[in-house]
C-alpha cells in the first residue's frame, strides 16, 4: 500500500476540551482512510488521550505519534507562548509527563498551565520540538518586528533542543504567521534548522468549521451573534497530504520532513505489568508477611466463637491457606497488605469503615485482615467470585470510609508513601444530550424556558441514556417540536455534531492511585483546582494500562448517620457496639415488616417499603435477598419469593442437588455465587471455572456460550448422571438468572449496613432521625420527609416529637433532649435556611462558655462577631428559634435594625476593652424597649416557617381541611409520586394543595393556560392546567394562597422520571361540602388480595362510596366486578389499598367527574 507524503503533526483532540472536537480514535481512523503512514496527537498541555490514540493507532495500522502543546512562559515578560514536544522514545516520554505535570502543578491557579523557559533545562532529551506556529514564541516575536528578541530565544530553544528542533511553517491564512514567515525561513536557513509544514486542525473536515464555532462560543460563554467573539478559522481543519502540498509547492522539504519526525518518533506509551511500593521489601517479604499478619488475624476473628468444633475450626483454616496460595502465587500480597494497612489505620483513628463492598467480601483473607467484617464461610461467601485463579486479573477492594472522615484517610496515604507518590484519577464529562442542548440553546440565545422544555422531552435514563438521534427516532413530542420549529431544528442540528465530546474533567469520586515512585515518573498529571492533590491526566481505564493500581476510597453517608447516632447515645450514657448486634432482634423485624424503613439504608424507596410489608422478612438472609432482588429483571420473582417463603406455594428445586444452595431463597436463583455453586454441584467445574461460565453467560458471547453448554452437558452426565436433555434445560434455566443474579458478598455487606440503621431506627429512633437529618442538614426536601416521618413513627402518639429551633436548646446540628415525655430531636440552628453554619456554631459557642441567653438583651451583648446580619435574624425570628425570648414574631422582625444596632454597639464595647454597659454585674435584663407591633397572624407564620425551612414545619394550611380533603378521596403529592403512572397510559387523582404561584401562557390554538405552583405537607410540585375556565381563577388563588381540591392526571413519560400532572378540575376546599360522592376503582391479582380488600372496607353513609374491581381470571381473562355503593371512602383508604400486594392501579375520584371542581 502506498502512503501520502505527509504527517499531520498538529492535531488538536477533543481533549483539548472545547477547543479541539476529534476523538483520538477518530484521529486513527482519519490517517487509516486518507494514506497517512503516520498521524501525531498534539493536544494543549495534555497527554489525556495518548493511550487511547496509540491504541487505536495500531488497531488501524497507522504509527502513532504522541506530543502536546506546552505552555512556555516568555522570559522577562508576562507572555505564554507554545511549544510542540514529541516523545522520540522513553526518556521523551518520561520527561514529556515531567513537563506536562509541572505545568499544571507548580503555576498560580489564575494562570493557563506552563512552564518557565529554564525549567526545560535537563528534560528535553528524547523530544523534539516545534516551534509553534501562530502560538510559539519565535513567530510572535518576528510579526511583532522584535527581531533580536527573536534570535536570542531561538539560540535558546537550539541549545535546549540540539539536532532536535524544527522551524513551524502553517499556511492557513492567519495573519501573525503570514507576517513571521520570511524571518522564520531565513532564520531557518541561516541556522541551518529543518523546515516542517504544518496545519494546526481542530477538527477533520471543513464542514464541521460552524460546529466548532460554536464550541468556541460554549468555551467563552458567548453567544454567537456577538461581534467581538473568538471565532473558528475555517482552515483549521485536518488537510490532505495533497493540500499540503501545493500549499507548500515552493517549499517541498519542510512536507518532506513530516516524514523524518514520524521516522524518528516511532515511539508509544508503554504497558506496564502492576507497580506497587512495597510493604515488606520484596514479593518474598510481602507472601511472608500476608501469611503472618492473616492468621493471627484469623485467630482474632474466631476468639467470640466459642463453641466452634476442631472440624469447623479446621475448615476455616483450610480455607484461609487456600486463599494465602492463591493471593501469593498470583502475585498480589501487596495490594492485600497495602489496604489492610490503611483500612487498619482508620480503625485506630475512630473513623468508621464499612463491612465491605463488592466481591471482596467474599474472602477469607480479607476478613482476617479486617479489611472486611463479614465471615465469609457463615454466609456462603465465594472468594473466587473476588479472585479468580482461572483468570489473572488485579484485585479491587471498594472500601466505604464515613464520608466525613474520609480525606483523613488518603492524607494518612499521602503521608506514609510520599505526596509524588499518591494522586487521584481524572474523569471526564461529556455533552450529553441534555447538556448539549443547553449549551446550544444558550450559544443561540433561545431563552432558558423554552430550551427547558425541550431538554424534558429527551427522556433521562441513567443506565440507558439517550442521544439526540435516539430521540429524534423514539420520542414523538421531540421530533414534533424539532420538525415544526426551525429555531429547534437549528438548535438540534448543531446539538448532534457536538455531542459526546469532552466538556470538562472532573475527579473520580473515589479512585486513588498509588505509585513506588514519583507518579509524574509514570504518567502525566493535572490539576483540579477543587483539590490540593494531583491527578492523573488519564481516566481509569487507561491508569491502570500505564502500571498504576487503582484503590477506591469511597465515602458512605450512612456510615456518617451511625456513627453520629452511637455519639448522640453516648451523650446520654447507653454503649452501643452495632458490630456486635445480634442478627435476630424481633424489633428489627416488625420495624421492616411495617415499611417502617425511611431513612433506612437500601431499604428506603416507597416500592421496597411495600416489598417489606408484602414479603416480611423474618431473619438476616431474607434482607440479603431482598436488596438483591429489588432491581428490574429479579424483581418479577419478589411475589413468587414471598408466596414461598410465607407456605403459600410449595418449594420447588431445578434439581434435587441443588437444594442445599437455594434452601435460604426458596429454591429461587438469586445471587452469582448460586449460578457459581450450581456448576460446580451439577457438572463438576472448579469454582474459578464456574465464575469463567458466569460471565460467558453475562457477555453472552455464542461461541464462548456454545463451548460452555457442551462442557456443561457433559459435566451433567459425568458427576450427576443428568441426561442431555436435561442438562440443556438446566444450562438455560442458569444462563437466564446469571444474566440478573446479584452479587451475594455486596448484598451481605450491604444488607449488615442496612440492619445496623434498622436496629438504631427501630431502638432509638430520636437519635436516628438526629443523626440523619445532619447529614441532609441543607436539603430541605428531606428533612421535610424525615420531620414528617417521624410525627408519623408507628407505636407513639404523636410519633417521635421534633421540636422547633430555639436559641437556648439547639445545637448547630440536630441533637436529642430529654423532655416530660421522654426523648425529643431539637431542630438544628444551622438547618435553617440563610444563618449559615459556621455562624451558628459560633452562637453556640458562646452559649456553652457563658450560660444560656436569658433575655434578648442578654444575646444581643453576646453575639459573637460576624455572626448576625438582618437576613440570619429574621430566619432565626421566622422559625421561631426566639420565641422563648420573646413570643411575638412580628414584633421581633418589626425591631430588627434596633436589636442589630444593640449588638454592634456591644461588639464595640467589647473590642476597646469597655464592658460597661453590656458587661457589667447587674445580670442580664429587659432594658431593650421594642416598639410595638402587631404579631404575624398564623398563615404569615406558616408562609414564614416554609421560607426559611424549606417547607411547612408547624404544619401546612392544607392540614386544615384534612378531613374534607380525605373524604374526598385525597392523596399526598409524594405518595402520587412514588406509586407512579402507568407506563404510557394516564391515571387520574385527587389531591388537596395550595396554590403559591401562578405562569399565565398561550397555547399555539391561543387558548389560555397556567402553570401553578402547588404545596402540600409532603412536598411541592407544579402543573399544568389547560382549563381556560379555572385560568381566572388561578390568578387570584396564587394571590391568596387559597388552598384547592384539585382532580388531576398523571402521565409517565419515563420509568425513571416521576409522572407529570395535569389539572382537569379545581375548587377552595373551603367550598368542598365533606359528603361527596366518591368512586374507587382497583385491580385485583389474586384471591388473597380480595381477603384483605374485604378487610379494608368499612360501611358509610348509603350511595356515597361505590367500588369497582376489576379482577384477574384464570387464562388471563379479567372481569369487572361493582362491589357496592356504600362504602366509607377516603384518601386514606386509597393509601392503605395501594400497599397490598395484588393490589394495583388504585384510584379515587369524585363520582360525578372533574365537573364538580371547575369553579365559575
């Protein structure tokens, strides 16, 4: 095959993020289909996306040519100018990521990444450099008409670059290098230095030449129609070599050695096998030291065990030598001890460790290491499952640290193997298809509302996103929009060239590599400016390629909620060890029997909560199952599970032998380590051969799978005497669950953490709810659920009380008191909206050195320094945190310039050393004289809490009306919420809300229609109301903030979004008469649903409740049943219908229809 004559030496990837717009393994395939022999990546102080590129340089059979742009300062000026630096070979390479690192760690943030001059000094061996183009110093400095400076620098870059130095030439109309060009070719000739043509390309073809003006737009946050804009050069795009020739007919040897950089830069970043320090020395040091430090670790773990038999025991041991064989013959006892170390480490320092994640659970050794706290022969836990000794491949340990805490833990790192030695790793954030098209609708300046909307049709699966062509094809309300309106079409069009490019990078939340030496020695680093600690300029997947092992530094909020739960108990004298807990509390039990599970870890979401209360689980292992089933595809066998584990349905097996394996799931497949075990039972593989069939199965790969279904068979025959017939069926039945089985080590683990807060919920429930409103302390939406689950905690009149913020009581955090009744959560200071934590601590402060606040005089001479202003007092004022002080409200906020004034003054005092009038021994007293005001009245009360809570915290104005609201068939927005709609169907509602706000619009018929903000005790939420009768109406109930009875429909647009609603009918609960006629309609799986439905419904007044079914029949006909008119209905009865299993698509709704609620 014949190849141009030419190499494009400066490319520009999409890594050049928002400046570049061509993926590397474009930029291979680019060379491949025009004849280029060889093609360089070039990207601005990057590396990013070198082993990408190279690899796919060879995929291609093109030569890869790995360089960057690096910023170099000017001497003696301010100026940062641009060299090109390719790596000839490894010591290129080594100080090419030297450079780059430096240019991102050791500058100002507020500069671009470079390096000075001199810091060249002794790292240009193995690199060749260009001069730069429109960007180098040289050709700056010759069109700038500063000759000399331009000579002096360029004996500068010869002395630096011997033999190795190329003078750039780019022909692209640009009018800095067409003005330096003569003095560039002179210099050249006169120095004797090598010509070589360029074209700096940004991207490949000249068609993309707007798309990436508009990228540049994006880049600057500018819109396009702006005038004085950076703009794309429409010949920055990547030429032929025939291009480049008659661009440089007069010139043919600065072409010619595109060539010789290639020849000399044969070079790509190398693969490297694992690099570790060591612990111990060397590999012998290391396999010695595992062995040692795991059974006296080992010996640890089994001392509780105090009835284990010598056999038992033996087994334990047995497999602890097995693992150690294993670990040290594949070559890891490092990685083992190196995270022990650290693991151990946080232990020592208080700081909570999670039982483990993943598969690492599943080993012994582990265990013994206490890296993790589950005993892995107690519950059935596969090491293979974790390392395979079939398949060599790194071990990886996540590891949940108390988030917290858990910068401690990687400064521990930092500091024991050497702060060169440690980094995180970059991620990268791309354009999706949403965030393309904000970026573009802004770009083209369309208006944040209308862009918006559009962003809302593309539907948002987090596991299965989609593109923009995906939904062009598959979501109709956007092909509409983008086939009717040119602006979208526009906006659309240009959307899809940029999507999936880089946009920015980011850290990985957890990854932390550690190196046996300096990690610029190894890869290039950058610098996020959010953290102190470098990071590697390649992502995880090719980190691990360059030598570097990955270690997951997790932080797990939930190990937070524990700890500051154990602390809160502490405080008032109760020890509790949750490592210790026993596994069998009947209060656990009944807790998650009554989905009593907010806040509970893994077992919050209102479908799990009804899973809970359908299935019941009774011991450990049913919450195992239960975390592991819960997600799409296993889900369907949770009724099938619960049937059998309550006796309704007989328990059956695949096969006798397998009986021992599912007797905990009910003969159900549920977790990897089952498909494992049932290859081993039945057709004699080894486990590691058995997790090789495990994933064949998962890839579904026909050839890997036919091979495996003939050994299967096979095995079937030889070590169960299993026909073939049989055996296929087999095989089937185990393919169908490995493609959904869960990995049972992580469920364990995650099923202990899940206890530990069920046991705290279920005990203590003030410090519970305490201890994980802290944690969400600035999410308003969950405290709101966590305050009004706790009003509703089964068991308690009144639930567990949470009392309002007061100055004297409140910590800055949620605490736990004592009270007349019992326990009470006190609301924290700094979980009011605008006071600010740092603030309230320091309040608090103040407090705990010198006495309550006993009156307002009192607090106001006491307020530290910088901790009030108007807007933190009325907060404090609106949520009632002074109150105790001084019960009117509207007289505090009418004096608030008075009581800042008093503070100020004190503050004064203070500082000149005068405590006079606020420090003197009288004691505190009213001598502040307040003006007089009249005090909120109770909606200004509420209207304030909900501003400066984020939600109604004394209670909602629709509370009001809840027996009208209930007999009429209401139900709560978050309940709506959780039960959903039905996919592509809609389903109708009643609820009660009140109207805050109100957007009056046109539709395209010129209809006019709202779209209203509405509260209710759980939440907030808008709609849509198309109604043109109510539009009126709206307007003054937002005004008033009237509180309405509302039928609405709900529509799903996608599994993973909650349903939109839509307003058919409104009218002021005030005006809701309580007798009105309701219809419940219901579907009914099977007969033990129809028992409990019968249970539900209760008698009420005659005509006034009618109930209709629609039952399932055999053969899957349904039949529609009337049950009766009579019945008391109700919002609640809706709710308690809604959680039975069989139960399903319940709904209630005025009996005479929407008409009743469209007000004149």
């Amino acid at each position: 095959m014949s190849f141009a004559p030419f190499v494009p030496l400066r490319i520009l990837s999409s890594y050049s993020m928002l400046e570049g717009a061509i993926d590397p393994k474009a930029i291979a395939k680019l060379a491949k289909e025009r004849g280029f022999p060889a093609i360089a990546i070039c990207d601005r102080n990057g590396l990013y996306g070198s082993y990408a590129f190279a690899s796919a340089c060879f995929e291609q059979g093109v030569q890869p040519i790995v360089g960057t742009l690096l910023g170099v300062a000017r001497p003696s000026s301010e100026a940062i100018d641009h060299l090109a630096l390719f790596a000839q070979d490894e010591a290129g390479w080594q100080n090419l990521c030297h450079l780059v690192s430096r240019a991102h760690l050791e500058r100002p943030l507020e500069l671009e990444p470079h390096v000075a001059l001199d810091e060249l000094d002794g790292r240009t061996e193995g690199l060749i450099a260009l001069t730069g183009a429109s960007e180098g110093a040289m050709t700056c400095l010759f069109a700038e008409g500063q000759g000399s400076h331009a000579l002096s620098y360029g004996e500068r870059l010869e002395a630096l670059f011997p033999g190795r130095l190329y003078v750039e030439l780019s022909r692209r109309g640009n009018a800095v290098e067409d003005a330096a060009e003569a003095a560039l070719v002179d210099w050249a000739y006169d120095r004797d230095l090598p010509l070589v043509a360029t074209n700096p390309a940004n991207f490949a073809d000249p068609h993309f030449h707007k798309a990436h003006d508009a990228m540049l737009c994006i880049s600057h946050s500018r819109k396009l129609w702006e005038e004085d804009r950076p703009r794309s050069a429409q010949e920055s795009f990547v030429k032929s070599a025939t291009m480049m020739e008659e661009a440089f007919d007069d010139l043919p040897e600065a072409v010619a050695n595109t060539l010789v950089i290639a020849q000399r830069c044969a070079y790509a970043p190398p693969e490297r096998a694992p690099i570790l320090p060591s612990l111990a020395g060397d590999i012998e040091g290391e396999k010695a030291m595992l062995e040692s430090e795991a059974r006296r670790g080992l010996a640890k773990r089994l001392e509780p065990y105090e009835e284990l038999t010598e056999d038992e025991r033996k087994t334990y041991y047995d497999r602890l030598d097995y693992e150690i064989g294993i670990i040290n013959r594949m070559g890891f006892p490092g990685y083992f001890l190196i995270v022990a170390d650290f693991i151990q480490w946080a232990k020592d320092q208080g700081i909570p460790v999670g039982p483990g994640r993943g598969s690492g659970a599943g080993s012994l050794v582990a265990w013994a290491l206490t890296i993790t706290d589950l005993d892995p022969i107690r519950l059935g836990l596969l090491f293979e499952r974790f390392l395979n000794p079939e398949r060599v491949s790194m071990p990886d340990f996540d590891i949940d640290f108390c988030e917290t805490r858990r910068g401690e833990v990687i400064r521990y790192v930092q500091k024991k193997y050497g702060h060169d030695h440690v980094a995180q790793i970059i991620t990268f954030g791309k354009l999706k298809a949403r965030a393309v098209l904000r970026d573009c609708g802004r770009i083209l300046d369309l208006g944040y509302n209308r862009v918006d909307r559009l962003c809302k049709m593309v539907p948002n699966h987090p596991t299965d996103p989609w593109s923009l062509p995906r939904a062009l094809n598959g979501a109709a309300e956007f092909k509409r929009e983008y086939d009717n309106d040119n602006d979208v079409k526009q906006l659309v069009d240009l959307a899809m060239q940029l999507e999936g490019l880089p946009r920015n990078s980011s850290t990985h939340a957890a990854g932390v590599v550690i190196g046996d030496r300096p990690l610029a020695q190894l890869v290039p680093l950058y610098r996020d400016p959010r953290s102190d600690m470098p990071v590697t300029q390649f992502d995880m997947k090719y980190v691990e390629g360059a030598g570097l092992v990955k270690f997951d530094f997790l932080g797990l909020k939930t190990l937070s909620v524990l700890q500051r739960a154990v602390d809160l108990l502490a405080k008032r004298g109760i020890a509790v060890d949750l490592a210790g807990l026993a596994w069998d509390d009947p209060a656990v039990f009944q807790l998650l029997k009554q989905g009593n599970t907010v806040g509970v870890f893994q077992l919050e979401s209102e479908g799990m909560r009804r899973t809970l209360t359908a299935v019941k689980p009774t011991k450990f292992e049913d919450i195992i199952a239960l975390v592991s089933l819960y997600r799409p595809g296993p889900m369907d066998n949770i009724p099938l599970f619960g049937k059998r584990k309550a006796g309704e349905v007989e328990i059956e097996y695949p096969h006798p032998k397998l009986a021992g394996i599912l007797e905990e799931t009910y003969g159900i497949f549920v977790y990897q380590e089952q498909v494992m075990q049932a290859a081993q039972i039945l057709a004699g593989y080894s486990l590691g051969d058995a997790d090789l069939l495990r994933r064949a199965m998962g890839k579904k790969k026909q050839s890997e799978m036919d091979a495996q279904r003939q050994r299967f068979i096979a095995g079937c025959a030889e070590h169960s005497q299993i026909d073939a017939k049989r055996a296929n069926e087999l095989f089937d039945l185990i393919d169908k669950f490995a493609g959904y089985g869960f990995n049972k080590s992580h469920a364990a683990a995650y099923a202990l953490l899940a206890y530990q807060t069920a046991w705290l919920k279920a005990h203590y429930p003030e410090e519970f709810y305490a201890a994980s409103m802290c944690f969400d302390m600035h999410q308003s939406e969950k405290l709101a659920v966590f305050v009004d689950d706790a009003r509703r905690y089964p068991g308690r009149e009144g639930g567990v009380a949470v009392e309002q913020p007061d100055i004297n009581r409140s910590e800055a955090d949620f605490t736990v008191e004592r009270t007349d009744e019992g326990y009470a959560v006190r609301y924290a200071l700094a979980g009011i909206r605008n006071v600010g934590g740092k603030a309230m601590k320091a309040l608090c402060e103040e407090r705990e050195a010198h006495g309550w606040f006993e009156s307002l005089d009192d607090l106001f001479a006491r307020i530290p320094q910088g901790c009030m202003n108007s807007r933190q007092l009325e907060a404090l004022i609106a949520a009632g945190a002074l109150d105790r002080l001084e019960p009117s409200r509207g007289r505090l906020a009418a004096n608030i310039d008075l009581l800042l004034a008093t503070a100020d003054a004190a503050q004064r005092e203070r500082s000149s050393g005068q405590e006079g009038l606020f420090g003197g021994d009288d004691g505190p007293g009213n001598t502040l004289r307040l003006k007089e005001a009249d005090d909120w009245s109770r909606a200004d009360k509420m209207a304030k809490e909900r501003e400066n809570f984020g939600f109604y915290f004394s209670s909602h104005p629709v509370e009001a009306y809840r027996d009208i609201a209930s007999a009429n068939g209401a139900r709560p927005y978050a309940s709506l919420m959780a039960a959903g709609a039905p996919m592509g169907g809609r389903s109708r509602a009643v609820m009660a809300a009140m109207v805050e706000k109100v957007n009056k619009g046109r539709t395209r018929r010129g209809a006019d229609f709202v779209r209203a903000d509405f509260s209710d005790s759980s939440g907030q939420f808008s709609a849509a109301c198309f109604e043109e009768a109510l539009v009126a109406n709206f307007e003054k109930w937002a005004e008033d903030g009237t509180c309405v009875l509302l039928t609405v429909e709900l529509d799903s647009p996608s599994p993973d979004e909650p349903p939109r609603v839509t307003v058919r009918g409104a009218r002021p609960l005030a005006a809701v008469a309580g007798s009105q006629r309701m219809l419940l309609t219901l579907e009914v799986a099977h007969e033990a649903a129809i028992a409990e439905l019968a249970l539900a419904l209760q008698p009420g007044p005659p005509g006034y409740g009618e109930v209709v079914a629609k039952l399932a029949l055999p053969a899957g006909e349904q039949a529609m049943m009337r049950l009766g008119y009579d019945f008391r209905l109700d919002g609640a009865l809706a709710e308690t219908l809604g959680g039975i299993e069989g139960i399903a698509n319940v709904a209630l709704i005025p009996k005479t229809g929407p008409k009743l609620f469209r007000a004149a």
